[in-house]
C-alpha cells in the first residue's frame, strides 16, 4: 500500500505541483482513504519529501551505473546512457520542484541528503521483507540502495551528490588514461548536467516543437544525449 500512496502522490505532484496537490486526490489515486495515508507517512511534508526521493533514486541508480562503467565501453557511451537518463529525471522532477525552492524546510530537506536517506529507509524495509525480518548486512556505499559512495554529509551530500558522483567517474576515466590531464572535469559535469537540465526546461515550458524548431536542439532524449556528450568532450578525450 505504501508504494501505492507513493506513485500516485508522484503522478499528481507532477500533474498538478506541490502546493496545489491534495492528500484527497493523492489519496483516490492510490485507490485507498485519505486516513490510510498517515499510516505509512507522519504528515503531508514527510509524503510530498518521499515522492520526491522516489524521483531522484532515477537519478541515483543511473550515477551508481556510470561509476561501475569506469574504463568499461567508452567514454562517450557511458556518458551518453547517463545523459538521456538525466533528460528524463530532469523532465520528471522540474514539475515537482518549482515550490521546493521556496520552502526552507523542503530545501533544508535536500540539503541534509532528505532523498538518499529516504531510498536507504526504503531498500531497509524492502530487504527487512525479503529476508523475514532480518535486514541482514547494509548496501555497501555507491551500491544500488545504498548510501552515495564517499564521507556520509558533507559538501558532497544533498543536491550536489550527483554532480560529485559524475567528477569522480570523470577522473577515474582520466587516471585510466582515456580523458586527457588537463581536462577541467567540474566543468564538464556541470556542461553535461546543465544541458540536460535546459532541455527538459524548454521541452516542459515551450514544448518538444520549439525545442527542435526555435533552441535547434533534437527533441529525442537519446539524440540530444549523444550530441551534447561529443560536444561537452570535445578536446578532451585521450588518443587512443
């Protein structure tokens, strides 16, 4: 029932926003009464907080790929899986976080790693059932479910986990020799997720035609990844 009331608070959150979604129509979404809800959730902030840690465990799952794909496939393949996967979680979560922005507690939330902490407390009461009640040993950090690799909190926790994450397969490819030394790797991460970002921006606000038409930007996520990636790692890449 809990994953339930989750996907349908994702579905309405998205359709309609944070402040204008409803624990009533959260609620007959999910098929179940408006009291069910604070069954599995304290209050309407702790539900509206799990639907979005429920978005970025996309986002989450795709970055913890690319680390295990270091010095696997190439570089522009790698990078290109992630960045149509970041198109999408992008276009998924914009909808949701227009409000977040200008709640302190929701923005303290996602400071404090709210997401992370939300998807380890899920992959807990998933393992707690497949194993009878016994959770057994944890995820290991950057493991799927588990908590982000690296110090727990931090400069490297919250909304900056991503980034961090994406840096360090860059220097990984780069100690493995197939990005060159002087390659400013802050700089593509943040080349790459930017461009992500603006182009479910402009899909969501002027729509798909005028992405293709107006910004001449390919509209399919596959096809835009591809060639944002080769620009981003333009100069960059090693001779093989």
């Amino acid at each position: 029932m809990r994953d339930r009331i989750l996907a349908a608070a994702v579905t309405v959150i998205q359709a309609r926003g944070i402040v204008a979604a409803t624990t009533k129509e959260i609620a007959r979404t999910a098929g179940v009464s408006e009291g069910s809800l604070y069954n599995h959730f304290a209050n309407k902030t702790a539900l509206f907080a799990a639907a979005l840690a429920e978005v970025t465990g996309t986002a989450r799952t795709a970055m913890v790929e690319l680390l295990g794909s270091a010095g696997l496939h190439t570089v522009e393949e790698n990078l290109t899986r992630l960045a149509t996967e970041m198109v999408r979680f992008y276009g998924e979560l914009l909808p949701m976080t227009g409000p977040v922005l200008a709640d302190p507690e929701l923005i303290e939330w996602l400071r404090g790693d709210g997401p992370g902490k939300a998807q380890n407390d899920v992959a807990a009461r998933s393992r707690a059932r497949t194993s009878g009640g016994r959770t057994g040993e944890p995820p290991a950090p950057g493991a799927p479910g588990g908590p982000p690799a690296g110090p727990p909190g931090g400069p490297t926790a919250g909304p900056v986990t991503g980034h961090a994450a994406l840096i360090g397969y860059l220097e990984a490819e780069r100690k493995a020799g197939r990005l060159l030394d002087g390659a400013p790797l802050p700089f593509i991460a943040a080349a790459l997720l930017g461009g992500c970002q603006q182009h479910a921006f402009l899909t969501r606000l002027a729509g798909a035609e005028a992405v293709a038409a107006g910004a001449r930007l390919p509209a399919a996520p596959a096809e835009f990844a591809a060639r944002l990636v080769r620009a981003v790692l333009a100069g960059h890449l090693a001779t093989p």
